[in-house]
C-alpha cells in the first residue's frame, strides 16, 4: 500500500486505501476493455476503385 496524503500534508491511511481500491478497478476495467478490442475481428476493408471519379468544382 503506497502512503496518501491528505491535502495538508499529513498520513491519510483510511483515504489511502480508499484511493487504491479505486485505481486498482480502474486497471481493471482498463485491462477489460484491452482484451475485448483485442477479441474483435477485424473489420473488411471497403473495395477501392481505381477508377473512381473525384468530386470537382463545376465551372459554370
């Protein structure tokens, strides 16, 4: 457990601990998320056209 200060400097060991379970299911939920982005499939490119016309100012 790391030592948390309060904001007048001194030990805070009950906020301490709080602040830790905090941060702790943070990176937890974080790492979750990692893993789900890295289970998804990949998503098919979209074909592309060589050929395919460039949208152009119409002179006129």
């Amino acid at each position: 457990m790391r030592r948390y200060r309060n904001h007048e400097g001194y030990c805070d060991p009950t906020a301490g601990q709080a602040m830790e379970n905090i941060t702790r299911e943070e990176r937890r939920r974080r790492k979750a998320l990692l893993v789900q982005e890295e289970q998804k499939p990949d998503k098919p490119l979209s074909p592309r056209y060589v050929n395919k016309p460039k949208n152009r100012r119409r002179n006129g």
